[in-house]
C-alpha cells in the first residue's frame, strides 16, 4: 500500500493519523511514517487497512476532535505527531523554513 493510498484511506474513512493509529493498534508515528514513506506497512496491517475500508467511516473509533491549536498545554503540543512531521519539513526544506519564518513574524510570541 502506498502512501496515497493510505492518506486516501483516511480520507475515505474521514479520521485522523492518530485515529487511524487507534484502529490498527499502532503508534501514531507509525501512520505518519507510512505516508511520508519512512516505512511500509506489513501484509498483517494492508489488511487490517483493507477491512476497516471495506467497514467504512464508522469502523474507525473517534477521538474528541480538537483543532491541533487547541492543545492546553505545551507539552500536549509536543505530542502531537503532525508537530514533529512539519518540523521535519521545515528541517530538510530551506525554502519552507524561510516561509514560515517570514509568516511567523506576524505573530505574537507565546508567554
């Protein structure tokens, strides 16, 4: 399964990375490895993907849907596996890291 097709998976089932995860008894990071192709699912996990698909929307428990700019605290921010995938865009892309840095200057900083 390639990384399109589980990002078209999840979009299909309409879930999150995370929630995706929870379904297929894997570590958050582990989705997110599949689809930027750091990591290829087994023959036991296409499956597992293949019948959740085949289940539809509600075959994929859901969490509390929050924005990820609704984290409480720092540390739960930090938690979030989406941070650390667009931080190492920005660590390998010089050009989105000058980006976001020239979008980031109209933000206040953080107390």
């Amino acid at each position: 399964m390639t990384p399109e097709e589980i990002r078209a998976l999840r979009k299909q089932l309409r879930c999150t990375m995370q929630e995706l995860a929870a379904a297929l008894e894997v570590e958050p990071r582990v989705v997110v490895a599949w689809e930027d192709a750091e990591m290829f699912p087994t023959r036991q996990y296409v499956e597992k993907m293949m019948a959740l698909a085949e289940k539809g929307p509600g075959a994929v428990p859901r969490r509390g849907r929050r924005s990820r700019t609704d984290a409480t605290t720092p540390m739960q921010a930090l938690a979030d596996p989406e941070l650390w995938r667009l931080f190492r865009k920005l660590v390998a892309h010089p050009e989105l890291r000058r980006q976001a840095t020239a979008l980031a200057d109209g933000f206040d900083e953080p107390e």
